[in-house]
C-alpha cells in the first residue's frame, strides 16, 4: 500500500498575493525527505494544501498514484493516508489527550463512543512517543515539548502512508529527538513515506535521503543528501553565500550587575535560583526540558506565582505581571508564540505596539506612528510579509518569531529574556538574530537567551548557567563552555 504523490505546477494566493509560483516535484514511496527553505518561502502551504487544509486558489493538481486530487478537508486526505503534524499546534485546549488523539476519528462501539478503546489507543500512542502522561489529562495542563509529542501520537493513529511533519522536534530535548527519529525509521522500514520540515539542517542531515528545496513560493532542487553539506543546503535555501552563523565574541564586560535574582523560588518548578547579569552581558540559560527554565522565568515576570528577590539596577523591585516588569526595563520573549506570545487574530501593528501603547497615544493612539513603527521594524527584522495590514496569523512561523521579537524590544528594556528567541527560524534569519542579540548587549543592556539549542548558547553567550530539575546547576564559561560540559551538567552526570 504505497503511495506516489505528484505536485503539478502549484500556484497558490492569498488574496491578492501570490505565494506559490508553480510547484512540481514528486515523492515515491518509502522514502524519507527533507522539505527546506526560508522563512515563507512556502514549505507549510503547499503541505497544507496536500494535507486538505488549504485548497488551492490557483491552478496546478496534485496526483495521489497518478489521480489527480482535491482535498476538501484533512479527513478526505487522511481517507488516502496523508497526515500532516502541524508546524503550530492544532489540538483542542479542553480536550483530554485521548479525545484529542482520535478527534474526527472517535472509536465507536454501535452509536456509543468506546471510551475504554480510544483511552487505551492513546495510551499505546503515548507510549510509542515516550510521553508519560494519563490519556485523561487536558491538553491545556501540558507543556509545550508534551503538546507535540500528543501531536504525532494523533498521527500515529490515523495510521498514515505519507506522513508530513512540520517542524517536529523546535520543542522536543534530544531525548525525545532520538525516540522520534527511531519511530520514524520504523515507519520508513514500514514503507511509509516521510516529510520533514525542519530548520535544523543536522537533523535533516542525519535522517533523511532526500532534500527538496524551495526558495520564495519555488521549487529549486532535490538532491540526494548524501551528496550536501548542511554548509550547502544553507546556500541553496538563501540562494547566495552565507557568513559566519556567530559574531565575534565581545569581552565580558565587567561592572555591577544590571539584573541581580536572589532565591527565587517558583513552587513546584524552581527552588532557590540567584544570578546576575550585567549591563552588556549575555548569559544563556541551558538545561533539559522540564528542568524549569521557562518556570523561573515566567515566575520572574509575574506570569507564576514566585518569591524571592530581584533587583534591577540596584533597585529591588516587585513584579506582579509583565506590564509592571516592562515599567522596571524588563521584558520577556515567551517560548510559546502562539500561546503568549502574539495575538495571532490581530494586525501586525497591534501585536507590535501592544506593550509599549503609550508610545504611541499622543494622547490618543496614533496609527500613522504605528504604522512607520512597523514599518522601521518589518525592515529591520527582515519580517516578510505580503501585506502588512494582515493578522499574525498570516505570517509564516519564522516571522511569526521574528514579530514576537520584535514587540519584546519595542519598549527598549535595560534586560531582555529571550526564551528560545530562534526556534523556527531559517538559517539566514538565525544569523540576524544572532547579531541583533550582540548589538542588544553592545547597547548596554543585560541579555538571557534560554535555548535548547547548546550550540547556539555555546557560540553566542559569555557564561551559561544550566538547570536541572530546578535548581541552578553549574554557571560555565571560557573553556568549560563547551557541549560536553553542559550535557553532563544538565544530566546530572558530574
Ligand atoms: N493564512 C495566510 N494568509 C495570508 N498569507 C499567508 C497565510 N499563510 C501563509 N501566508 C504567507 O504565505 C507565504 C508562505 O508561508 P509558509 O507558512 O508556507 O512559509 P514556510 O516556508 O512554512 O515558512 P516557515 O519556515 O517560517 O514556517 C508567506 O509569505 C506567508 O506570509
Ligand atoms: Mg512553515
């Protein structure tokens, strides 16, 4: 039971923008391929499109064993065996896992819903994804790395022939990574065909046999992987030459610290956490998931219940919520984009402004200084967008972040926490924001990153303290900031 599927000359629009530009490629069966490519280049849309989530606008077909269809829902697609794990989560909040898991597939017994089957369905699921979790709990009391893993344990259920995933592991511990890269090696040796979408050029590397780029709504190659360096892929996603991924590393500064956290503690996630930063330092959070960084942080901001001390500048300061953290200079960069991060329904300048309104109101709000607002920053964040006046949720993941980036600096805080500040995001983007980062901590201001990618800490940070189960482990820096360092320190093999 395989199955071929052809893209024929694609053209995709939204309203008046065109974002597909006649696509054709073809994939046989049994086989695992990488989807690559930047930012809105058009990797979601066209999978969308075969998925049944999106029809397609203009002209093109897409042939399923050499039958041209059309998809008008994820169930017709899913009756052929295409499934597709979305980039942006796609379960219900108030759901259990096991409802979740066979939403619009709901086992029966005569006209009753079989509970005890789907729940047990669920189970083995979660197993085979190594979660953890009762197939009763809500879909709203997970963390973001558990809602994925309930994502592909819904696809493995639908029992897919073509199964795309879209961005799987941004939220997963390598860990998790590793399960999921065994369990797709068993569908491949079962003969289903894979499409990966990912921004970690590694994994597309390590796990794939083939890679297909697009670059802005075009198909540009398909090439063995073994025949590409993660350098050349790069290449072909941006169509030109890249630099170097990292700035130079700057000094650490020396001086009073700028942030200064005293035996913070967040109940239930982080026992009695102290650090500083300073003005013009960057110090990067690591650890696994689950071992409280984004916990401390949220408690840090007011989004958690928390006590401890924090002082800014000197100044001991209390924050209920993140508006007060923004009048101290404090502003966050949530992990969660969809979740807290941006309002996905509302215009890009909305989004951008929201936390900074009074920037903006003279003393009514001023939409011409809202728009040149945007506009400065669609600019220099490189935020592509067909329109600027439509919502978030138009924009493609990457630019999404690039959004929620921006609307953090908006206010110009003295100390930035940057939770996972490049997840989704393509290798040219990554760079822009690497610099930015450095040109924040240039300015003066005090920066966390908090990122599972140690790489990125590795290369970007001046000390990076790690977490486990907690607590604040081990802060390195100089020669004992290296990956096999953080790993024992996160793991608690030292
Ligand atoms: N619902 C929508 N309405 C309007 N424009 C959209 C919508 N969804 C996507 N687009 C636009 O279509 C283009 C392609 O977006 P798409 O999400 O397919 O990119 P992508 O390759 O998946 O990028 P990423 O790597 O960031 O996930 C982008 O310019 C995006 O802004
Ligand atoms: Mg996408």
């Amino acid at each position: 039971m395989s199955l071929q599927v052809e893209f024929r000359d694609i053209t995709h629009s939204f309203g008046p923008v065109e974002v597909l530009h006649g696509v054709s490629f073809a994939l046989e069966p049994g086989r695992v391929y990488g989807l690559i490519g930047e930012n809105g280049a058009g990797k979601s849309t066209l999978m969308k499109m075969l998925a049944g989530y999106l029809e397609p606008s203009g002209g093109g077909e897409i042939r399923v064993n050499g039958t041209p269809c059309r998809f008008r829902s994820s169930r017709e697609a899913e009756a052929q065996g295409i499934v597709l794990i979305h980039q942006e989560f796609n379960l219900a909040d108030d759901l259990t896992i096991a409802q979740n898991t066979y939403l619009g597939h709901e086992k029966k017994r005569g006209w009753v819903l079989d509970d005890d089957a789907m729940r047990q369905g669920a189970r083995e699921a979660l197993a085979q994804v190594g979660l953890d979790a009762d197939p009763d709990t809500r879909v709203r009391q997970l963390i973001v790395a558990e809602k994925q893993l309930v994502e592909i344990a819904k696809a493995l259920v639908r029992k897919a022939r073509l199964l795309i995933m879209d961005e799987p592991t941004a939220t997963l511990t390598p860990g998790e990574t590793d399960r999921l890269f065994a369990l797709m090696a068993q569908l491949k040796a079962e003969g289903v065909t894979l499409l990966y979408i990912s921004h970690k050029l590694e994994e597309v590397e390590r796990i794939t046999d083939e890679v297909i780029v697009m670059r802005d709504g075009r198909f540009v190659t398909r090439q063995p992987t073994a025949a590409l360096t993660r350098h050349t892929m790069a290449n072909l996603m941006v169509g030109r030459e890249i630099a170097d991924l990292y700035p130079a590393k700057e000094p650490a500064p020396a001086g009073e610290p700028l942030l200064r956290v005293r035996g913070l503690t967040v109940p239930g996630w982080a026992q009695s956490v102290s650090f500083e930063v300073r003005p013009g330092e960057i110090l990067g959070f690591a650890g696994l998931v689950g071992a409280g960084r984004t916990e401390l942080f949220e408690g840090l901001l007011g989004l958690r219940p928390a006590h401890g001390e924090v002082a800014v500048a000197g100044k001991v300061v209390r924050l209920r919520n993140p508006r007060e953290a923004a009048n101290e200079g404090i502003t966050y960069l949530s992990e969660d984009r969809k979740g807290k991060g941006l309002h996905v329904d509302f215009g890009l300048a909305p989004n951008l402004t929201l936390m900074n309104l009074k920037a903006y109101a003279t003393p009514v709000l001023s939409p011409a200084r809202e728009l040149q607002a945007l506009a400065e920053s669609l600019k220099s964040f490189g935020i592509r967008t067909g329109d600027p006046r439509q919502p978030a949720s138009a924009l493609s993941g990457g630019n999404q972040q690039k959004l929620a980036l921006a609307k953090v600096l908006q206010p110009q805080p003295r100390v930035v926490v940057l939770d996972e500040p490049t997840r989704g995001v393509d290798v040219g983007a990554k760079r822009d924001i690497y610099f930015l980062i450095q040109r924040l901590a240039r300015e003066g201001r005090a920066v966390i990153v908090v990122s599972s990618e140690l790489v990125e800490l590795i290369g970007l940070c001046h000390r990076v303290a790690v977490m486990r189960s907690g607590q604040l482990t081990a802060t390195l820096s100089d020669e004992d900031l290296n990956e096999e360092e953080l790993i024992a320190h996160a793991t608690g093999n030292r």
